[in-house]
C-alpha cells in the first residue's frame, strides 16, 4: 500500500530521532512492500526561525493531507533561546498546541511497558513488578478542566477563582470508542478511571462509557476512582491493560506511569482523532542539552512509529515487528547513554537507529 506520511523534525534533539525513525519506516516498506512518502514539515522553533511564527498554515494543510503525522520534538532552552524573548503565542508551545487543536486530535495515547532487560531502572520493589507490566492510558485531551470557563475575581471582598469541568456525552462517547477499538486490539480490558464518587461528569462518564461496552462484549470494563487507581500504579501495574480517563486524570496518572518505567527515552505517545489519522511523538522533549551530540536515544520515537502503524495505517504486523526489534537490540545489551548499565555496550542514535533497523523481520 502507498502512505503519505508527514514528518516534523523540530527541534533539538528532534531532527536526529526523526531521522532514525524514518530508517524504521524504510525498512519495513522494504520487507513488507509499501510505499511510504515522505513531506517534511516546519513546526515550532524551526518554523519561528524561517517564518516568523510556530505554525503556519501550510503546515496544517499538509498535516491534514497526510495519512499520519510523526514528529520528534520541539522547543528549546526558555533560559539561553531567542524564542522564548517572543510573546508566548508566538513561542514553539503555541505551535504545538496549534496543530493538536486545527487536528482535532482529542484522544491521547501514552504506553507504559515495561522492558525486561531495563527492570533496573523501574523505582518500584521486585514483589511489586511481578512479570512486568504493560499499559497504555487513553486520555482524553480537549475537553473537561483544561478547558472550561476560568475566572479569578474579588467576591465580598475575597479573592476567588473558578475552574469549571463540563463534560457533554458525545466527547465521552468518542474517547470510550477510542478506547475499546485499543483494548480489541490488546488484552482486551479498560479500567475506566473517574470520580464517580463526588462529581457529576464522572456520573456522566460512568454512564456512557457503560452504554459504549456494550458493543464490545468481548472487552473486560471495569471501573476505578482515580484516587485508587493514583495508588494501583505502584501497587500493582501488571493489572493494567487500557486504562480510559479524562483529561486532567489522564495527564497527571500518565506521567505517574512513565515515572514506573523509569526511563524517558522510552516512552512513545499518540494523539488520534476521530478518524484513523494522528501525530506521534516521544513523550520527551527536546532535550537541547544533548542536542547534536549523537547520543540522544531514538528509541521512543522509534516506538512511536510502532504506534503510527497500528492506529493509523492498521499494520499491526508490521507494528509488531518493529516493537520485537527494539525488544531484540535490548536483548542483545545495546543502550544509549541514558539507559546504560553495566555490562552493556553504549552506542549513539545513529548507531541504535541501525540496530533496530537490521532486526526487523
Ligand atoms: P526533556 O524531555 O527535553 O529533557 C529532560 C531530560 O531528559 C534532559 O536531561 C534530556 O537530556 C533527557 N532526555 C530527554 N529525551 C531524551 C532522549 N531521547 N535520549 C536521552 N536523553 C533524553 O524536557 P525539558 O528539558 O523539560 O524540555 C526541553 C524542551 O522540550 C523545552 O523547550 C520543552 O518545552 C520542550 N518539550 C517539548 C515537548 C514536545 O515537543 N511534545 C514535550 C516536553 C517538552
């Protein structure tokens, strides 16, 4: 099949491990017989620095053009980089936030896995690891607190504020179905995480994530408090498989997550909407400290090809094989520098990015 897929270096350390992950992307067109083209796009510093602002709109319609969009990173150093001297709707941020919203990207998705091989590096005790654990958290992304009506005003004389958390039943409704479509591609279980306890939207989204399981009779829902859930993460990780949950829940229980894995360069992510299209990013930045030294790792937006393939383009062999080779090259006691242990052989990202590649079968 013929793919149109448009990548956005950005900045940093963002146009070396985009570079790695397009080597994963030929190789899998050459095993396995598609085609893939390519159309680099500017977002971020880099766009600040050939057109003045973050995002342009020809960035958005090439965005949408394409089947799926991969990107590295964007951002620089807010203390020593001119882009933070700019109003912060023209700093690299704001193009960021730009895209997910002119894509209507409202599902975001975050694995946490665990790699046998970097156990060492999980914060947790070995009773609580058990046989690994192996995640992925469905947040939605455009709605709820982050995004109701705010307001900070003296009343009788007090200063108060108010943040306001609306949720309507379709924007439920949409996340869920995001949710059981990745769960039937998985373990086939959703642990649906609300407050249904004190607040009425989770009442709301209890009800509708209940009335979506029904059209999956094959998927395990359960639910859980958020509170229970913060605590079942360290507790218990293995008992996750798709964890559904709105999205100020799903931004501070993914970080907890990723935080279990211990290891940043790691960790891939995703943001679908309603279609089969998404941007697919690391869920690092764009770490300008090591920025064109050679050595950052490749590895989570390597997996976030991984991603790409199975939620965009439905290549969920070809996802497989590019996941069994990051597993292999681990295996096999390659690391970059940020996941090294004794006993291993370090290498840069050029380096690791070949590794991977030769072990896609
Ligand atoms: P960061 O994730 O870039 O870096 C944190 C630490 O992790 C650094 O020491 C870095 O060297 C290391 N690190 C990160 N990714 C690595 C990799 N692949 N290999 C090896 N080491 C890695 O976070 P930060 O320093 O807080 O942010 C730097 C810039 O990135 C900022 O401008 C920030 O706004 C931006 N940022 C962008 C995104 C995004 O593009 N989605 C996300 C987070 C931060």
């Amino acid at each position: 099949m013929d793919y149109k897929i448009a990548l956005i270096p950005g900045d940093g350390i963002g146009p070396e491990i985009v570079r790695e992950a397009k080597k994963i992307l030929d190789k899998v067109c050459l095993i396995y017989g598609h085609s893939f083209t390519y159309k680099e796009l500017l977002l971020g510093g880099a766009s600040i620095d050939r057109h003045g602002v973050p995002l342009t709109d020809e960035t958005i319609a090439d965005a949408k053009a394409s089947d799926a969009v991969l990107m590295g990173s964007i951002g620089g150093d807010a203390k020593t980089s001119p882009w933070y001297q700019l109003e912060p709707s023209r700093r690299p941020e704001a193009g960021l936030l730009g895209i997910r919203k002119a894509l209507n990207l409202f599902a975001n998705l975050r694995p946490a896995y665990l790699y046998e091989e970097l156990k060492a590096a999980c914060p947790l005790k070995e009773e609580r690891i058990g046989a690994g654990f192996d995640m992925i958290i469905v947040r939605e992304l455009t709605g709820g607190l982050y995004f109701g009506k705010r307001e900070t005003a003296e009343k009788d004389g007090v200063m108060t504020a108010v943040d306001t958390l609306t949720y309507n039943e379709n924007e439920i409704r949409r996340i869920a179905v995001k949710a059981f479509d990745i769960a039937m591609k998985r373990r086939k279980k959703v642990t649906s995480v609300d407050k249904a306890n004190v607040l009425d939207s989770s009442r709301l989204w209890r009800k509708v994530v209940e009335e979506v399981a029904k059209d999956y009779p094959q998927v395990t829902l359960e639910h859980m408090l958020v509170d229970n859930c913060a605590m079942q993460l360290v507790h218990n990780p293995g008992q996750f498989d798709v964890i559904l949950t709105e999205n100020m829940f799903g931004d501070i229980l993914s970080d907890e997550a990723s935080m279990v894995t211990g290891s940043i360069g790691m960790l891939s992510s995703a943001s679908l909407n309603e279609t089969k299209f998404g941007l697919y990013e690391p869920s690092h930045g764009s770490a300008p400290d090591i920025a064109g030294k050679g050595i950052a790792n490749p590895i989570a937006t390597i997996l976030s090809v991984a991603m790409l393939l199975r939620y965009s383009l439905d290549l969920d062999k070809e996802a497989d094989a590019v996941e069994d080779a990051v597993r292999q090259v681990l295996k096999d006691g390659y690391r970059t520098v940020d996941i090294m242990s004794g006993g291993c052989m370090q290498v840069g990202t050029v380096q690791m990015g070949d590794l991977i590649a030769e072990r896609i079968r």
